[in-house]
C-alpha cells in the first residue's frame, strides 16, 4: 500500500469512530455521520524524494508493516469472533520497531481501537496519549485525535476521567484554532441535550451553525446534523 493510502485509510478510521467511540455522549445511534473533511497532510512528502536512504527505507519499512497489520484489523472486521487481543499486540509491536517513523502514531490509534473493543478503557487512553506526544501539535491530525480522546474518556467508568474528558472536549470547542472546532462543538452540545439541558445544547448548535455561515465551501456536516435537532426543538 503507497503512503497516500495508508494515510487515507487513518483519515477514515479517525472520522468513522467519531459517532461510536462515546457511550456517554451518545446515548442512541444516529446512523452513519459523515466523515470529517481532514485533510492529511504529513511530513512525509521529502521522504521518497532526496533525503538519505536511511529514512526512506525506515518509511518503507513502516509502510509495510502497518498496510500488514490494516489488513488484518480489516479482516478481523467481518469475524463474528474476532481476535483484537492478537491484533493490539501487533500494532504495539508495530509501533516498538518503527517508533522513529512518520507512521508511529497510526501504529498506536489503531492499537487504542482494538483495546477499547476489548474494553480496556485505560489502556486505550494511554496508548491514544502516547500517540498525541509523539505527534507535533501543528499536525493537521492532532486536535482530530484530541477529540477522539476526549470522547473515550466519556465513556471510562472513572467518574474523574469522564470529567477530564468533557473539559478537555469543552476546550477543543472553544478553541478558535481548532480545525476540528465544529465536531467538538456538535459533541458538547450532544453532551448537554443527553442531559435534559436542551437551552445549554441551542445555544452551543447555534454557535456551530453561525460558524459555519460564512464558508464558502457549505456547511459542516456536523453543522447539518445540529440544525436536524434545532428544528425539534422549536
């Protein structure tokens, strides 16, 4: 798998657990919400072109062996049984020999996935952390994946962990700078209709939605979807 694919597929795994990864924010289905337009762009366009073959062949190297270990969490998606335990193992055996690379952090979000399906919250989060520090937070992935967190942390059993999850989810919403401002905005409004504070959740959708206003390029999606629950409110 070339390196464009192995990042789509990250840009896709991160989008599509949005609307899952939080029991406590969601407390129904909402069907399939739309994958976020992130665009991914890694420090990896030098790579292939003249920088020391060292690099390039640690990049291949990494390549390989998470397009390996993708595939099998792919396969372990249709099992009726499928054996995440065997599949946490690779990714953080994957992520041991190639630490140093470009693809580290995607070792460990994949890793964190397959153990909360395994329901081990904590060490989930810890692997979601690890993956945060060793990615620059300018990266167009990071808040993404701070968001990912925030909403996993709602779904811990620690009362204090819930509460850490939910500030943290408040602060990406309230951050200006955040690229992904909206899907935290949706979520913290999602929080607050989830308990009955239906004036605290208009008034955080409405500030989604006016965000959106001035886009050239349409709406968010998840602007869409907290219009949906407007409109039932009124």
């Amino acid at each position: 798998m070339a390196l464009q694919a192995v990042i789509t597929e990250v840009r896709k795994f991160i989008g599509s657990t949005y609307s899952s990864v939080s029991k406590e924010v969601a407390s129904q289905k909402y069907g399939t919400v739309t994958v976020l337009g992130v665009t991914l762009m890694l420090a990896l366009g030098s790579v292939f072109g003249g920088r020391h073959l060292y690099v390039q062949s640690r990049e291949r190297a990494a390549s390989k062996a998470f397009t390996h270990y993708l595939q099998e969490y792919r396969q372990a998606e249709t099992l009726e049984s499928p054996d995440w335990a065997h599949l946490s193992m690779l990714f953080k055996m994957g992520y041991d020999e190639h630490s140093g690379s470009s693809l580290a952090p995607f070792f460990l979000m994949f890793q964190a996935d397959t153990l909360m399906k395994q329901n081990e919250t904590t060490q989930a989060l810890e692997a979601m952390d690890t993956a945060l520090d060793s990615m620059n937070s300018d990266h167009s992935l990071y808040n993404a994946y701070k968001t990912k967190r925030a909403l996993a942390k709602l779904d811990a059993s620690d009362e204090a962990v819930q509460k850490q999850g939910l500030e943290e989810l408040v602060a990406l919403a309230n951050d200006k700078n955040n690229k992904q401002q909206d899907v935290a905005l949706y979520y913290v409004g999602l929080y607050n209709w989830n308990a009955h504070e239906v004036e605290v959740a208009k008034k955080i959708w409405t500030q989604l939605i006016n965000s959106q206003s001035a886009e050239k390029q349409g709406k968010s999606p998840w602007a869409v979807q907290a219009q949906k629950f407007l409109q039932q409110i009124s």
